[in-house]
C-alpha cells in the first residue's frame, strides 16, 4: 500500500530536481498542485524533452524509483508524478 509519507517523499525528490535543473527558482515552495507544462524557464515553457531530462535527474537520485521515459508527461502534477514514482517502487 502507497504511503502518504512515501508520496510526500517523490514530490521533495521531483521538486528538489527541478530546482537543481533551474526549472524553478530555488527559493520557491513546493507546489504539488503545479502541473509540468505550467513550469517555464525565462518564459519557456517546459516540453517533452525538459520532462525527458527531469526524469533522468529523477532516476539517478538516491532512493528514487526507476522511471521509465514517457512515464511522466506534461499534463501531470507534481503529484501525479509522484504517485507515479511510488506506484513503480512498489
């Protein structure tokens, strides 16, 4: 069974993630409302290749479960993704 703990723990991960990759500023709170394609950078919009790199950022962090590219898209929150994560752990 998923943990509300374990989900809380993938959306750190994913938001610690797009702070490292400067998809938002590093000062900023974790928004596990905020959806993929909402995220720019300098007035970009993230698209399918920034969601590739991000997941890539994802699988090589400590204690994050594998996530296959495709897994996540833009349409998906913070969350979404997160409960994506912890589905594939367990």
């Amino acid at each position: 069974m998923i943990s509300e703990q374990d989900v809380e723990d993938a959306m750190k991960t994913i938001w610690t993630c797009l702070q490292e990759a400067e998809f938002i500023d590093s000062s900023a709170p974790l928004n596990q409302t905020l959806v993929f394609k909402e995220i720019n950078i300098d007035g970009v919009k993230m698209d399918e290749v920034d969601l590739d790199e991000l997941t890539s950022r994802i699988m090589i962090m400590e204690g994050a479960a594998p996530v296959a590219p495709g897994e996540l898209t833009l349409d998906m929150s913070i969350r979404d993704a997160a409960e994506v994560m912890v589905n594939d752990r367990n």
